[in-house]
C-alpha cells in the first residue's frame, strides 16, 4: 500500500479549538461544502474549523441537515456529482481534498474507516458477511483470502458478535440490527485505520443495543488509540464517549469545546436548547406529563380490551420440512380506558409492533380476542371491519417509507376521505384537509408538494395529519419518532400531547426508548419476547421498576451527562435477546437476568396485580426490591 506522507510542519489540535496539543490526525480548516442545484447553490457546510487527535473521540453534534455528514462524506471524497468543497481537510498531515484518486482509494478504509448509519443499505445483501470484511484486508493489507478469513473471525469475536462462526457465513438480512452495525464497525477496522468516522452509528436502534454500540466504541478507541469523529443529533449519545463536542446548525460550528465544559455550561442558546431537549423527562419519575383520564368505573367496559391475545408467524421450514412456528405474542391481557394513553416499551422484536397489528386486526390472532367499545373484533365481516377502520388509524415508523411518493401532500391527507367520507363535495375535501395540515402546523402552501421535498419532521406530520382527518378514537403510534432527531422528536411530542387534549381519544404509544414514553403516557407496558414483564402508571414505574429487564432497560438512556454517562456504559450488558424461534423456558429474560435462580428455569412466572394497580411477572420482584 502506499504510504500517505507525514508532514514536515505537523499539524498539531491547539488550545483554540479546545483540543490537546498533540498531533491533529484529521484536521479541517475554514471547510465548506456545497452542491449545484438547479435552483441555486446550495451550501451544506461553511467554513468549518475543527480537528481530532489520535486516542480522542470529537462529538459532532446538531439537528438533521445541519450539514454533519455531508461535511465528513466531503473529507472522504464521497460526495455525489454536482458537490464542490474548498478549503482543507489534511489527514496525517496529507491534504484529501487534492489527492489523486488512487491514493484516496487507500486511504478510505487503510487510514480512514467509516461506520454509516444504515447498515441495511450499506452492507452488500448479495455477499456473505466474512467475505464483506475479509475484501477490506485483502484490498488494503495485502492478506491472503484464508488470512483475511480467519482475521474476520477475529474481528467480529472482537465486536461481540454471538455466534461469529455462524454469522461469518451469513447474509445481512439474516442478523439483527445490532449486529449488522457490529459487523459495519468490524469491516471499519478491518483495515487498521487510524482514524474512524461513525455517522448516527446509533440511530435505528433500540436503546439497549445503542448502548452496546457506545460501550464498544468506547473501548476501542482505549485500546487502539484510534482517533473518533461520532456524528450524532443526540448529546446523550456522546456524553459518555467524547472528550471534546463541536456544536453544529446550518452548516456552521456554532461552539466547540470538552464535552464537560460544553455540557455544563454552554454559551450558545442553540446548545442549550439541544441540551435542554435531550434531556427530556426525568427519569425520577417526576417530569410532567398529560393528565391521567379519569379511572373507569368499576364494572364499565374499557373502550379496548385485550384477553389472552396471542399472534404466531409461520417462517422458513423446519425439521422434517415442517415450517417453524415464532411466537410474536403470548398472551397479552390489558384494558385501556377512553381518552388513555399507553407507553408499549421493548426492545426490536420484542412484539411492540404485532401488539399494535393485532389491535389493528391488520394480522390474524392464535388465540385470545380484542374488543373495541365492548365489540368483539375478531370474526367481523370485511365490511364491518372497514366501517371501524375510520375510528381506528395508525402512525408509521417511517414518515418516508409510509407516504405515497407519487401522490402530493394534499392527495395524502385526503386519501382517508376518499375512502370513508365520499359524500364530502371537493369544496369539503379541500378545507378538511387544510383544516389537518393547520393542526399538526403545517402551511396549506405543502398540499402540492411531495414527500421528497419535505423533511423528515414535516412528513411525520403528514403522517399524522392523515390518520387525524376522520378524528379517530383510537390512535395507534408504531414507533413515529425513531427515525427523528431530538428536536424534531420533542415537536412531533408536542403535537400529540396536544392532540390528545383536543381529543379525548385512545393513544398506544409504541416506542424502543423508555423515556419518550413518560412524556405522553399514563402507563407503561414493558414487552421481551413476545412476552408482559410489567404493566403500571408512567411515575410508578420510572421511579421504581420491579422488574430487572425494566431496571435494564431505564439504565441504558443515554443521559446528556458526561459525569453520569460512562459509567454507565461501562455498566452495560452484553448480548442480544434469545431468537423467538427458541425462546428460554421458564421466564424468557432469565438468560439476560443477573438475578435468575432455579425457579426462573422452570416456570413461567404468573402475571401479578399489585394493590396499587401495577402488575409484574417476576418470580424475585419481591426480594428484590
């Protein structure tokens, strides 16, 4: 491989900028980034000034479309056709914007390794995951393929892959989420480079496995010394990593600093208000929420009912061809009173989603029966079913993926219409769907637009002001901020909660982050494999949990608090869930669960109501506390 020259006058991270003066591995100096549009110029980042030395972690932090990755992809010289930089950006002293392509080529993956924040899309679907990562170190390292196989065993051991042996021979869309990220942050190092750039390496994923990423970036920075550029919307994410925060909005640095500094006293208001928003409701239990509807009357039927509610998916083909069965849901049992709202908390796979499907009726039960409004849903005819549909609407995790990018903004607000209100004249049509998009904020002038030219934020609010045009009475949110920043996710909060006071309607909140839910919900459902752990009031259950997975999983926010946060990390658990397929007997969290005695093995706890109407299953939740 050819080597990249040191420079004679090294450039060395100064007092300015707030770093150690030690050699910059990565430095940008007065950086700008912009693309050629047919409307004009657009910049995407401007003069930017920041550098990173060897054994440090940079945090580059700010809302979506502040430019963050654009300005990194430039350093990489990923940058689509119509993109332009001037300035510098100089690794080990060599300047990347003016390198011949040939030594780029070396230096992105040799020098410069990049962990992206959709592994789906950035791993080859159609290439086993050993040779993704053995390509790297035969292109860069000169191994042989049997070397570069045996090293990517290695690596994935290293990344706390379960099961490398097996994972090796595997294809991305056979792991989890976690692991494909895993296996991302193992092709990054593959290549031994002295610097790795981790763009939203934690984004999509439930907060158990962010904080196993974090974990793992964080000890491999200590032991290799690597320098670490972690691109993030969210200030918990590098509260517990970083040593050092540059604070971005529109394109711009903002403020820079060590993290402790930046944290504990900022001096822009745009830091203070991510700070602020980042650290969202306490965890105490405190923080205030909507007020809890009033309690049903003894005797009265809830407005939904679940009993026994149990869903199995037929996948792949077992032993003797005979297709194997997943347990989605085992049965779930919970009312929820008109004007409620709860929190369905878990992590991925834990069944949030088919919960929400199944009240739907948009999947077939196993067994047990779901009744709105004392009206067994189950068995309905399809026209029935349909008349219900317009009480009964859903919010999407992906505001992209779940609007019609052919039909406008207009067209898809009013689609619901079209369907259970044909009898509106287009005059009735055109104000119900102005009167929608004014309710979740949004100017009548997006009604001609389409979902490409509105952000991520806006087309949440799409989303919303669709399902809300028939005014339902229950509302289902399938994970509707994940794909948000922490700006974006406070608004679309806002709005909801606000939706609700004007409303007297149901919420099922479904969320993988524990703390979102508090700001919204009355109570909370905790979900792992398919199974209830805990169900009770929001303030009960953050101040104290029962159960060890809800302990677990409260202890894994990231807090925006570079005091409190690595230790946290340090204390995080390792390993993902059991497949679905081969659930634990006994209590399905006892292979996780650092209190499981014997009985754990051998019976499924029962499913106990408390006095104060909080309910467990917990053989030990007494004992402990």
């Amino acid at each position: 491989m050819p080597s990249i020259p040191a420079s004679t006058d090294p450039t060395r991270a100064g007092a300015a900028d707030g770093a150690p003066a030690t050699e910059a591995v990565l430095r940008l100096s007065a950086l700008t980034v912009a693309f050629d549009t047919p409307g004009g110029t657009v910049t995407a980042a401007r003069e930017v000034t920041l550098a990173v030395a060897r054994g440090e972690c940079l945090g580059v932090v700010g809302e979506s479309g502040a430019g963050k990755s654009q300005l990194f992809l430039a350093v990489l010289g990923l940058l689509p056709g119509n993109g332009r930089t001037q300035g510098s950006a100089r690794f080990r002293g060599s300047e990347l914007l003016t390198l011949e392509p040939t030594m780029l080529d070396h230096v992105r993956g040799a020098g410069i390794g990049m962990v992206f924040q959709d592994p789906m899309s950035s791993l080859t679907p159609h290439l086993q995951v050993g040779e993704q990562i053995a390509e790297v170190m035969v292109r860069h390292r000169g191994l042989s393929r049997r070397q570069a196989r045996k090293r990517a065993l290695e690596l994935l051991r290293r990344v706390q892959v379960a099961d490398p042996e097996r994972r090796l021979r595997q294809y991305p869309h056979q792991l989890s989420g976690g692991m494909r990220q895993r296996v991302m942050i193992a092709i990054a190092l593959s290549g031994e480079p002295q610097l790795l750039i981790a763009d939203e390496p934690t984004t999509a994923l439930d907060v158990t496995v962010q904080a196993q990423i974090l974990a793992l970036l964080a000890e491999l920075k200590r032991e290799r010394g690597l320098a670490l550029v972690l691109i993030t919307h969210d200030p918990g994410v590098v509260a517990g990593i970083a040593d050092r925060v540059s604070v971005m909005r529109d394109g711009r640095i903002v403020e820079t600093g060590a993290v402790g500094a930046i944290f504990r006293s900022p001096r822009e208001p745009y830091t203070r208000k991510l700070l602020r928003e980042a650290r969202g409701p306490d965890l105490a239990g405190d923080a205030p929420h909507s007020s809890p509807p009033a309690p049903v009357a003894p005797g009265a039927a809830a407005a939904l009912e679940l009993a026994g509610v149990s869903v199995r998916y037929t996948i792949g083909r077992g032993w003797l061809g005979r297709r194997a069965k997943l347990a989605a849901l085992s049965e779930v049992s919970l009312e929820l009173a008109r004007g409620e709202a709860l929190g369905v908390v878990g992590e991925s796979g834990c069944g949030k989603s088919t919960l929400v499907r199944a009240v739907l009726q948009l999947l077939p039960l196993h067994a047990g029966r779901v009744v709105w409004m004392g009206r067994a849903l189950g068995g309905l005819p399809r026209s029935a079913l349909r008349s219900l549909r317009r009480d009964l609407q859903i919010i999407f995790q992906d505001p992209f993926g779940s609007l019609d990018p052919r039909m406008t903004v207009g067209e898809i607000v009013a689609e619901p219409l079209e369907v259970h209100a044909r009898d509106f004249t287009p005059a009735a049509h055109a104000a119900a769907v102005t009167a929608a998009l004014s309710q979740v904020r949004l100017g009548a002038e997006l009604s001609s637009r389409y979902p490409h030219e509105l952000s991520g934020g806006q087309c949440q609010r799409v989303g919303i002001a669709r399902a809300m045009i028939l005014r339902p009475q229950l509302l289902a949110c399938d994970e509707p901020l994940s794909a948000l920043d922490v700006s974006t996710q406070e608004q679309i909060l806002t709005l909801l909660g606000e939706l609700r006071r004007a409303s007297p309607m149901c919420l099922l909140f479904v969320s993988h982050n524990v703390a979102l839910v508090q700001r919204l919900c009355e109570r909370v459902l905790v979900l792992y494999l398919g199974r209830m752990m805990e169900l009770a009031p929001a303030a009960a259950l953050y101040s104290r949990p029962l159960h060890p997975y809800t302990r677990e999983l409260l202890a894994a926010v990231p807090v925006p608090d570079p005091d409190i946060q690595p230790a946290r990390l340090e204390r995080v658990g390792r390993g993902e869930p059991p497949s679905p397929l081969t659930p634990p007997s006994g209590c399905v969290y006892r292979t996780r669960c650092p209190h499981a005695a014997a009985v754990c093995r051998e019976r499924i706890p029962a499913w106990e109501k408390l006095p104060d109407g909080r309910y467990v299953a917990c053989h030990r939740w007494r004992e402990l506390g």
